[in-house]
C-alpha cells in the first residue's frame, strides 16, 4: 500500500525537481514573461488582460466531461457509506494518475484489465463481510420462494449503489442470478451475493454516469438532478449522495437554488467534508507529499514530527471549510494548531500536550498563513538544503497560476559551478549572472528568498548551516520588493490573481476536468462573485456550485472519419 501511494507522489515531486532543474538550465536572459493564467480585474476595474472586455458579452461554455471513474479515494469512501466497509479496498487497486494537479482528473482515469481484475475481487470480498455482518437482513429469504425478498433487496441496494432509481427490467436481471443459483443447485442467498457482487462491478457504480440527449451536439443542456446529486456528493465528499441528496434529488428540486445551497451548506458540516481536506487541499498545498519526504538525519526529522505537520495543515484548512475566514487569509492567519513536539520545532511555547492545540500566533508573525507551515517548507525543500526555486515555484504555481515559462529548445547544459560558501541568495546571484537562467530565476527565485529564514524542515533561522548570515529579501519584476517572510506574504496576498488562481484550482477539483483557457471567463464570474459575498471559501464554493460549469454540459462533436 506503501509503496502504490508512494509512487504518484514521487512522481509529482520528481516533476518539481524536474521543472527545477529544466528551468535552472532553460532559461535565457530575456527579459521573465510569466504564462499568465486568467484572472479578475485589477481593484481599480483597470482590466489586467485585454480579453476581459470581452468576457461581458461572451456566452460561458459549461464544457464536458469524460464518464468519471472512482478514483482509489472516491472509491473507498463510496463502500465506505454503502456497505460500512472501513477496510479501503482500493487502497490496493493500481495509482491513479493526476490531471492539472489532482486525481480525481477524469480524462487520466483509465481502466484496466488488471484494475477489473481488482474490481471483481474486491466485490466478492465486500459482499460477503458485508453479508456476515448482516447489512442485507432486510427480509428473510424464503427458500422456496425467495424472488420476492431478493428483487425488494436488490432494488434498495442497487438504488444507493448506483445514485440513482433503478429500473423493473434491471433488477429483474439482477434477480435471475437467483435463479440461476437454483438451476446449479445453490441456495437463494449465493444467488443473490451473486446480484450484489455484479452490481459493484456495474460501469453505473463504477462510474459516474452522466448521459447527453445529443452526444455529438456542442449546445449547452443541464445535467439531471441525479447527476448534479453525484457531482456534488464527489466534490464535497468524495463520496456517494446520501439519503437526504439522493431524495432531494429524486423529487426534481435540487436544482432549485435554495434547495442547493441548503444542500450545499449541509455537506460542508458534515464530517465527510473531510475529503475536501484530504483529497483538495491534501492536493492543492502538497500535503499529501510529506508523507514521502526524507529530510537528512541532521535535521531531527521524525515520524511524529512529520506526523504533526500534517494534521496542523489539515486542521487549518479545516477551520476554513467551516470557519468564517476569508480564504486569501490563508496567507496570514494569524492562528495554528501545534503539539509540544511541533511547539518546539518552531521555537514557540509549548502547549503542554501532544494533542493538537490551538494557538494564536501574535507573539509568532513568522508563522501565520500557508508560508509558516512545516509542512509546506519541508516539500519544497531538497533532503539537504533549501532550495528557493522549488519555494518559488510552487508559489508562482499554487496561489498565482503563473507558470514560469517553458525552457527554450536550445536548452541544455547544467548551471556553472557556484561557490558553496556563499549564502544561498549569492550564489543564486552568480547562477543568474549567466544569461542562460537569469530570465526564469528573476521570476521565481525572490518568492523562495522570501523563505529562506525556514530551514529544509521549516525551522527559524538568521545563519546557514555554513554560517553565512540568511538574506531573505527579494525584488520582483515590475519593483516590487520585500524582506522577509511577513513582507513577501503580503506582496502574495495582495496580488491581483490570487482569488482567481484559488477558484481555478477548486474549480478544476469540482470538475475532476482541467480548467483550460475557454474556462477563464467562468472562473471570473465565480471569483468575482464569492469575494462579493464575503470571499469565505464556502462562498467559492457556493459561486462553484451555482455555476453553468457545474449545473450544466455539453456533448462532443464527432471527430471526422479519416
């Protein structure tokens, strides 16, 4: 199990390393042009990008999405509230790929011959714990007459199974495994075991269905209230639609905004809204990859250490879920939650327990927001040095969806040598003299500068390992400048793509699709609107959820005949 979680996460931070060191070696000494994603107005209506004009009058297209697999998380919390299986089956089904950053990326959501191999087992498996523990004692099966008991049994599973009312013809099918079972001689209940068992491995449970009346056409149609059921219960909860959904739903009044919000407002209390934490901001924040970073021993980094970094960003992020914070205080909350252990790590005072605490943070500036966090600063870290490139790209990536730019094709050849008993910040100094790599590091390395007060493991710290003193400031293109980590947050805080980048990565995880450039006007309208009411992150996802892209989709022209 190790090592299957292991492997998507390598690959996610040998990407980083990867884009590191292509950009290390890439880039030229033009002058950085940012690939600059969508985002809102300026704060003074001064349009940021010429097209924004044109997003006034352009229609917003709700676009489509490819038949969405289970992935391994949504998978194992769907049994998980079906049958009460806690076992995580699927924790043993092959990696998912990632798409724009998150698993849950439909058109990477492949099936297999050996992932149906999985399916089919871990079926069997789950049918018979779950039968043993009596979740199918609804009614007795008679013997010689069991069809009755078996349609009524197979009708309420199926229904939940697969989001959706079943049909007389289908739970007829179902039913002749009764049947069959009779003809070889079995008993009524492996007859239906049978059913159950080909159910969960239905495309109507391993998929989420969603149907066009026109598959071909490119006009815009809602989706049903079943099916905004699904997208809703998989973005909130990674899971199935419970009773309550489903109903709302099946009565055709989902769709109604009030009866949504409702819904909406429900979920996110709920403690299953802790798939958001684990599967989006576990995701969005590289929470997920500090499970696999191995800092050198030096550093003191232990497994209750790491174990503490974790759940202090998972806790945060939880209190925005339900909180009334806006979501770009992120940046600086001026709140944490530590253990002694972690309290100590910091330089802070201890809690007295090793249960995590809430504490304020004004004694402790350094700390607040995302970028006092251990957790982040160790993944964005090399095991035995900083390194202010990752730093700086994962800010240009995760909060202000400005790539760097891709290296040119002539790139090749590594980086002169620097001398190693320099600062950090001066030898980057001598690595941006060459002209090769000024263009991309002037763009990415003062971010990371920003943090170089946090060692590999997030630790404060004024000196180096080697002694040189830490120089944590930095200058932006366009004059921008700062010193220290209080400073460069709020030149983050304040920059105008913020929101936009936010509603672009929670918009692409609500989806399971990528956010492409024909989205730049909807994620507009959806930031623009939740900072209008308030900007908490319920009010994003509310402006998600009411939005055409959600509510609304379309087919797939066909592709001409070679």
């Amino acid at each position: 199990m190790h090592d299957v979680r292991a492997s998507g996460w390598r690959w996610r931070r040998r990407s980083l390393a990867a884009a590191a060191v292509l950009l290390a070696v890439g880039c030229n000494g033009s002058p950085p042009k940012a690939r600059v994603l969508p985002g809102p107005d300026a704060p003074d209506n001064t349009p940021v990008d010429p097209q924004d004009a044109q997003c006034r009058e352009a229609a917003r297209d709700p676009g489509r999405v490819t038949l969405h697999r289970l992935n391994r998380a949504e998978y194992n919390n769907t049994v998980r509230d079906l049958l009460g299986d806690t076992s995580s089956p699927a924790s043993d089904f092959p990696p998912d790929d990632h798409g724009f950053g998150f698993d849950n990326n439909a058109d990477v959501l492949s099936m297999s011959p050996l992932l149906m191999e999985k399916y089919s087992r871990a079926a069997e498996v789950l049918v018979d714990a779950a039968w043993a523990r009596g979740a199918f004692n609804t009614c007795a099966l008679d013997p010689a007459q069991p069809e009755a008991c078996a349609k009524e049994l197979l009708k309420t599973f199926v229904r939940r199974a697969w989001r959706r009312p079943v049909t007389p013809e289908e739970v007829e099918r179902l039913a002749a495994f009764v049947t069959l079972a009779r003809q070889h001689g079995d008993t009524p209940e492996v007859g239906v075991k049978l059913a159950l068992r080909s159910a969960l491995v239905s495309p109507h449970f391993l998929f989420r269905v969603e149907l066009d009346p026109a598959p071909t056409s490119l006009a815009p149609h809602p989706v049903s209230d079943l099916e905004l059921a699904s997208r809703l219960s998989y973005f909130l909860w990674s899971s199935m639609p419970d009773e309550a959904l489903l109903q709302a739903a099946e009565g055709g009044h989902l769709h109604e905004p009030e009866v949504l919000e409702a819904q909406v407002r429900r979920m996110l209390v709920d403690p299953k809204a802790r798939a958001l934490v684990d599967n989006f901001a576990g995701q969005w924040l590289y929470t997920r990859a500090l499970d696999f970073s191995q800092p050198e021993s030096r550093y003191g980094f232990d497994e209750p250490l790491r174990a503490a970094m974790r759940q202090e960003m998972q806790l945060v992020f939880q209190e925005f879920i339900t909180g009334d914070h806006r979501i770009e205080d992120l940046l600086d909350a001026p709140f944490t939650y530590v253990n002694d252990r972690l309290a100590t790590h910091y330089g802070m005072p201890r809690p007295g327990t090793s249960a995590m605490t809430r504490v304020e943070l004004k004694d402790h500036p350094e700390r607040a927001g995302l970028f006092g966090k251990g957790a982040l600063l160790t993944v964005t870290a090399n095991p035995d040095r900083t390194s202010p490139v990752k730093r700086g790209v994962w800010v240009l990536e995760q909060l202000l969806c400005k790539g760097p730019p891709p290296p040119p094709p002539d790139a090749g050849g590594l980086a002169p040598a620097v001398d190693p008993t320099l600062n950090i910040k001066a030898r980057m100094a001598q690595h941006r003299a060459n002209p090769s790599c000024a263009g991309c590091h002037t763009l990415m390395d003062p971010l990371g500068f920003g943090l170089e007060n946090f060692d590999p493991v997030g630790r404060w710290r004024t000196k180096e390992e080697g002694g040189a003193t830490v120089d944590p400031s930095g200058e932006l293109p366009g004059g921008k400048s700062f010193n220290g980590v209080v400073e460069m947050r709020e030149v983050v805080k304040q920059d105008p793509d913020l929101s936009a980048c936010m509603t672009r990565h929670l918009l692409t995880y609500a989806l399971g699709r990528g956010a492409e450039d024909q989205d730049r006007c909807t994620v507009r309208d959806i930031s623009q609107q939740a900072e209008s009411q308030g900007g908490r992150l319920t009010d994003y996802i509310l402006a998600i959820v009411r939005s055409d892209a959600f509510l609304r989709r379309h087919g797939e022209a066909e592709a001409p005949k070679p």
